[in-house]
C-alpha cells in the first residue's frame, strides 16, 4: 500500500470517526440532551418498509424518489454514501444537526427537528436497502 493510501485510510479509519465523536459531543446547547448521536433506543429494530413512506414524507423532495437525488440534493444510492464512507451514525448525525456542502454543489442540509430519531432509523434501513439493491455495500 503507497503512503498516500496509508495516509487516507488512516483518515477514514481514525479521524473522521473522532471528528464526528467531538462534533457531536461540543457542548453546544443543540448538543447538551440525553441523545447527543440521535440514535433509536436500545433494542429498536429498523424497518425499512416504514422508511420508505418516511423518506417520502421527508427526505425525498430534495434526495430524489428513491434516494436518486434531484437539484436540491444528492443522490443517496450513490458510492459515495456506501456504509464504509458513511456510516449509519453519520445519517443520524445529519438529521439531528444538518450536514455542511461537503461532496456535492448543493447547499447544506439544515437540521430536521421533525424527524425523530426512531423514524432516522427507519429511513436508514431504507435507503441502505436501496443501496444494497443497486450493489452498493
């Protein structure tokens, strides 16, 4: 493996994870409750057939019908959104506290304060079971 290879992985491996970790965890009072991830409880167990009707209520008007993106937002069924690059926590983290432009010429996400964090789950099981479909893993 070249040293540049080495390089990013270990920014994949070790640095996002702690850059996302500290984000989450700055005392910001967005961040101070008892959920600071936006996870679904312990024991919660996802559906992605409830993700679906929720991603349509709430997300595809800008990621598209079936997460395939429009000319508000990028296409979630897309490589770059694959579990090794963004892991499911990264989408709870984007609901809870919106997602600044970072791959794509859209704009930032705001935050979807409408979007619990049991229906983030659903939605996720959705859109990776989209992502698995197209061959995405």
């Amino acid at each position: 493996m070249s040293n540049r290879n080495s390089q990013i992985s270990c920014l994949t491996v070790f640095i996002v994870p702690l850059a996302v970790f500290l984000a989450a965890c700055d005392g910001s009072p967005s961040n101070r409750d008892s959920n600071p991830f936006h996870l679904p409880p312990d024991g919660f167990v996802a559906d992605k057939d409830k993700g679906a009707e929720l991603f349509r209520q709430n997300c595809s008007a800008c990621h598209g019908r079936a997460g395939s993106g429009s000319n508000k937002g990028p296409p979630l069924v897309h490589k770059t959104y694959n579990p090794s690059h963004h892991a499911d926590l990264a989408f709870h983290l984007a609901v809870k506290n919106g997602v600044r432009r970072h791959h794509w010429q859209f704009g930032d996400m705001p935050p979807q304060p409408q979007v619990s964090p049991e229906a983030a789950g659903h939605i996720v099981a959705y859109v990776r079971a989209l992502q698995r479909r197209a061959g995405i893993k």
